[in-house]
C-alpha cells in the first residue's frame, strides 16, 4: 500500500469515526425521557375539583394529570403545593416529572420544578395553575 492509499483511508476512517460518535452523543444528548409519575385525572380542569390526594405527591416531587388539560403538581417542600399546566410552551407536548422537573419528550425542553425553563428550545415557563389543600386533597382554584 503506498502512502497516498492509507492518508486516503485513513482519513475515510476518522470521517466515519468523528459522524459516528457524533451521532451517538445526539442520540444521548436529546433522548426521550419517560414520565416517572402520572395519574389518571377526571377533569382536571374544572375549578373547585380535587386534583389528586396529597399522599401521592411526596415532598420534593412532582406528578402530572392526565386529562383534557393536564396538570403538573409540584411538593416542593411540606404542606405546599405548587401546579403548572402541563403542556410544554415550545410544542403543545404533555410534559413528565423527571427527577427534579419536567421534561418535554418531543424536543428535549426541561423546566424545573418551579415551573421555569432550564433547558429550550422552549422560551417561556409552564402556566401557574391556582391550587389549594382541602383535607387530603389538592384541589384546583
């Protein structure tokens, strides 16, 4: 093999490496995340509704709702209870709680557990939904 052949393939080789390393960073970088916590939500929409028991959210945690117009509860610290439309600002997708936030499965947006983007694309936070304790529930207004 003379010098020219193996610069030639050489070089194939590093462009082959260099894409394909690259391709397994994104693949890394911008993987879906699953939702850790959910719950079924009659209609969580409705004001004066119990969106779920207080018991299912522990202290440091969140958990979306399912239904029409998915709510995100938030515990960050006992007794106080925080929500959150749960749909991303960038894309209209439901987001997941993802150990210490949301994460937005369609384009990698994750917001922490106040709401507030920490990663884009999205731009602006999740919509503050008014919510109180009323016995052993959490209940929207």
């Amino acid at each position: 093999m003379d010098r020219r052949s193996l610069l030639r393939y050489g070089a194939s080789a590093a462009v082959l490496a260099f894409v394909g390393l690259n391709a397994a960073w994104v693949a890394t970088r911008f993987r879906r995340q699953l939702p850790q916590t959910t719950a079924a939500g009659g209609n969580a929409g409705a004001a004066g509704k119990a969106l779920v028991a207080t018991s299912k959210v522990p202290v440091g945690t969140g958990i979306v709702i399912d239904g029409a117009s998915p709510i995100a509860v938030v515990q960050p610290k006992a007794g106080d209870f925080v929500a959150f439309s749960a749909v991303c600002t960038h894309a209209g997708c439901t987001v997941a709680w993802a150990g210490s936030g949301f994460s937005c499965p369609c384009h990698g947006s994750t917001y922490d557990a106040a709401g507030k983007v920490t990663h884009g694309p999205a731009a602006r936070p999740l919509s503050a939904v008014p919510v109180r304790v009323e016995g052993d529930n959490v209940v929207r207004g």
